[in-house]
C-alpha cells in the first residue's frame, strides 16, 4: 500500500533550516503534522523562503485515503471550489489566499484534487528553491517556488510534459486584497491604469507586465496589496482578472505551443499604503525587460549590477540570461530589478 504524498514525497522529515544571512535567501521545511480523520490521513507541512528583506509561508493541508492513493482531498474551503490546498499562510492571511491560492488545469483534468511531492532544491545561499511535483494521469507537472537575496518577491516557475495530447491548459489565481471584512473597494491597477469593480482587466502583454490587487478603503487595516509579474509573457495567450468587489480570480491561459512559464507573487504587508506600492511597482518595472526564448525553457534576464536590484539593460548591452527551469541563480528582473 502506498502511503501518502506527504509521507513519501515529503520524506523530509526532520526540519530544514538556515541562519539569515545579508544577502542570502534560504528554505525552512517544517516538520509534517499528520492526523488520523475518518477519511484518511490528514497531512500538513510548512514551507517557508525567505531572506533578509521578505519572508513566505507556503501551507500544503490534505487528506489521502489509504485506499485512493492517487487521489487527495482537503477540509480548506479552498480545496472544495477547487483550488490546490497549498495556501500563502505568511506574510498575510488574505492577498494570496492562505487555504490555497492557485490551480492548474489540463482539459478537464486539473491539480487541486492530485498529491504532490516537495522537494528541496537549494536549502541557502544567493537563492533558496523548492519543487511540488504532481503526476496525473493525463501530466507530469512542476511548481518550482524560488527566493533571491535582496527581492521581496516569491518567484514562481511551472513546466508540464503531457501524457496525452493536452488542448487546454490554464492557471486560476485566487487573491482577496488587504482584508476580508467590509467595507471593501477592490481595485486592480497595472501600467495602463487602475481598473474597478464590475471591470474586466485583459493584459496587454507589451505593456502590462504587472499587475496590483489592491482596496482603497480609506483608513482600513489590513495587509498592503498583492502583486502579480509576468516573467514569460509569451508563454500565455491571454491573461484575464474581471475584478470582484471581495475575491479576485485571475485566469492565465498558456498558448498552445507553451508548456512553461514564470511569474513573481508580490505580498508586503508592512507596506499598507496602495499608493506608495503603485509608486514602487512603476518605477522598478521600468528598470529592465525580461528577454524570454524559447529554447530549452523559460529565460529570464539578468542584468549587470551593482548591488541589488541595480538593473542597467540596454540595446547597446544587453542582459545576459539562466534558464529557469535550471537556475543556478535565478536573478531576473521578477528578483534583481524588482
């Protein structure tokens, strides 16, 4: 009898751990919570990237039923709208949402009722990455989550290799800005404005390569706003986020030729204010351009710099590049220029 995903896949047991250190990123495995339910086994594990300016905690919670090894299911209310139970529980509750944020779908097949496998790729140093590795009966799927000393940014690479011809694939990503409770006045704002509810906003890759979540509510609490970049604009043929007066579901179709992307999630809670955040975004995102190729896997560029987030591309000079999906070091502008 197979056991669990997590007791297999996740035969990190013992917890992973790295002192902070200037300039560095590093991954913190927590020790797996396992609890015996009528349906099976629950399972829950922390994974936290961090460095010295930003930290995220991913939280993978399931259930597996011995006999349905090949299946899991979940008591998140995520899980049962069908999202993968894999939540953002840090730096914010709300943002990325904490029971689980994002799923992938292949024709009618998708990943939110599949097990996963965690591996640790780099525990420290200039970067820390972690894998999820799904294997379905229609793909074989990767999620690769990575930090880099100096960026405030989780970066975020996928792949799949299909088993059968796949004609659809596509991303949902679930964010509530800020908070939860009312009163709310959602927005989403990228580099051609800001957009409200009852707006649908319809990337233009040319020109939008990032987009805000955000409430305006006028002396609220809460988190600061969400971010979204978009690593490999190419890999998608339409990017969609009809904003919501609570939740804001954003739908990433892959182009039919693409079978790999990269994005960065944004989530800064200490910095409240939606101004100074659309200030922030604006005035990095001008500082370089990724130069994706489709060769081998996603590129992200890397540019010269003279310390963190000192990015200097030019036609004269261009960025040099790394492949994402073997990223020695994954500088790129979703991490050095942002």
């Amino acid at each position: 009898m197979r056991c669990p995903l997590a007791l297999v896949g996740l035969a990190l047991v013992a917890t992973l751990t790295a002192a902070p250190v200037q300039g560095a990123a590093y991954v913190t495995v927590g020790r797996p919570q396992t609890t015996n339910m009528a349906g099976g086994k629950r399972f829950v594990q922390t994974v936290t990237l961090a460095n010295e300016i930003a930290s995220y905690t991913l939280t993978y919670d399931i259930t597996q039923d011995p006999e349905k090894p090949d299946e899991v299911s979940s008591g998140q209310w995520a899980w049962t709208v069908g999202y993968i139970s894999l939540g953002m529980t840090d730096p914010s509750k709300a943002n990325w949402y904490y029971q689980g944020f994002f799923n992938w779908h292949f024709d009618d097949e998708s990943l939110y009722n599949r097990p996963a496998k965690l591996r640790v790729i780099r525990q420290s140093g200039g970067d820390g990455m972690i894998e999820y590795l799904w294997d379905t009966p229609t793909v074989t799927a990767s999620i690769r989550f990575a930090m880099v000393g100096g960026s405030d940014k989780l970066l975020m690479f996928g792949s799949y290799q299909p088993k059968q011809p796949v004609t659809r694939s596509y991303l949902e990503f679930s964010c509530y800005p800020a908070f939860f409770p009312e009163p709310r006045e959602r927005s989403v704002t990228t580099a051609l404005g800001t957009r409200l509810p009852g707006e649908v906003v319809r990337l233009d890759p040319a020109q939008e390569r990032w987009i805000l979540y955000e409430d305006t509510t006028e002396g609220r609490p809460g988190a600061g706003s969400a971010g979204m970049l978009i690593g490999t604009p190419s890999a998608f043929s339409s990017i969609e986020a009809p904003v919501g007066t609570y939740g804001i579901t954003t739908t990433l179709e892959l182009a039919p030729d693409q079978r790999e992307f990269a994005l960065a999630l944004y989530d800064f809670p200490t910095l409240p204010d939606y101004r100074v955040t659309r200030e922030y975004f604006r005035k990095r995102a001008r500082r370089c351009l990724i130069a994706p190729r489709r060769h081998g896997g996603p590129i992200l560029s890397r540019c010269p710099s003279r310390g963190h987030g000192s990015c200097r591309a030019s036609r004269s000079r261009p960025c040099s590049s790394v492949r994402a999906g073997r990223l020695g070091r994954p500088w790129s502008l979703l991490a050095g220029c942002l």
